[in-house]
C-alpha cells in the first residue's frame, strides 16, 4: 500500500484510503489544503441546544438525548440556508425533542471537531456529492423549559434522560458534551 504524509502546524495526516485521518485541528487552511488534495472533505456549522428544567424542589435537570450508536448528546442540526442560529436551534430542538416553549439563554458555546464518516454515513454522503472527511462547527445554546415540558423524541433518537447535574455530566458519552453540561451549569449558577 503506497501512502504520503506531510505535516501541517505540526499535526500529521497519513493519506491512505484505508487509515483515517486523526486529531486534525478545525481551521480553515487545512479544509482548503485537503479539498486542494482532491480529499472528500466537508465543513459544515450546526447549531444545538442544551435544554435543561429547574424542577420546584430546586434542582436543576438536563436533557440528554440517546441516538442509535448508544451514545447520550444533545439535540443539534445543520443550518439550513436563509436560517439563523435562532432559527436552527428552534427547528432543531422541535423535531428532536418536540419541546417548543423553549427561553433560549444568550451564553453562546462552541465546539469544533473533526471525523470521518463511515458506514451508512460515508455512504449517504458520496452518493449526495458530500464530503466525508468532516470539519465541524457546533454552536450551543442553554434553552429552559417548563419543569412539566413534554419530551416527545423524533426518529433519530431511541430514548433521553433528564438528570440532575452530576449525573448528567457522568451519562453525556463525549466530552465536548460534558464540558457543554459544565459550561452551561457555570453560566446559570453565576447570572
């Protein structure tokens, strides 16, 4: 198997068609290099919500979402063109939670990160033209509901929990995740 490697602010990528890319930072020279290279890459921005519940007893609950693969996270989707981060969150949060009554919380969070897609994903991306090495964007907003809020989960999702904040740091699957849950916990204890 032939293979080249160069470097890249001191990251290394190994191009093969058999060996992933890993830990590439999110920047945009790198996207440009690689989409230069003739590698499927894509940059996409999404937009989320970590909707949480102040129950009356005083504790404070969080909405954690189980997907497919097993894993806990929170509901998020591109932005759609013409959309508004505002307007993605609220879609977004709707048609995975089914949860609208939402006071979304002016405390911006975002993460970036990369991946390759695989399987199903790789699939459904070649055959849409998209690329599958991803370059990703996700701004988060803590959004409130009403402690009686009614959670009805789209098709995309198998289950969700609300857990109080300890909890749901232990039950979020990545740590882009967790670190949302402590961010947003931060904020609200300090406004």
């Amino acid at each position: 198997m032939e293979t080249s490697c160069f470097s890249y602010s001191s990251h290394f990528i190994l191009l093969s068609s058999r060996i992933p890319a890993m830990q590439l930072p999110v920047n945009r020279t790198l996207y440009r290099l690689l989409t230069w290279l003739s590698i499927p890459t894509a940059w996409e921005i999404s937009v989320g919500s970590v909707v949480f519940r102040d129950l009356p007893t005083g504790v404070r609950e969080y909405l954690l979402l189980q997907y497919p693969s097993g894993h806990f996270d929170f509901a998020k989707g591109h932005v759609e063109e013409g959309e508004t981060e505002e307007m993605t969150l609220l879609r977004e949060t709707v048609e995975e939670t089914g949860l609208s009554s939402l006071e979304i919380i002016d405390a911006r969070m975002s993460i970036e990160y990369f991946y390759v897609a695989k399987g199903n994903e790789a699939e459904k991306r070649r055959a849409a033209g998209r690329g599958t090495w991803i370059f990703k964007q996700v701004h988060f907003y803590p959004a409130r509901v009403a402690p009686d809020a009614t959670v009805t989960i789209s098709h995309e999702h198998t289950g969700f929990v609300w857990l109080p904040y300890a909890e749901a740091v232990k039950k979020a699957t990545f740590d882009n995740a967790k670190n949302l849950i402590v961010q947003t916990e931060t904020f609200l204890t300090q406004a």
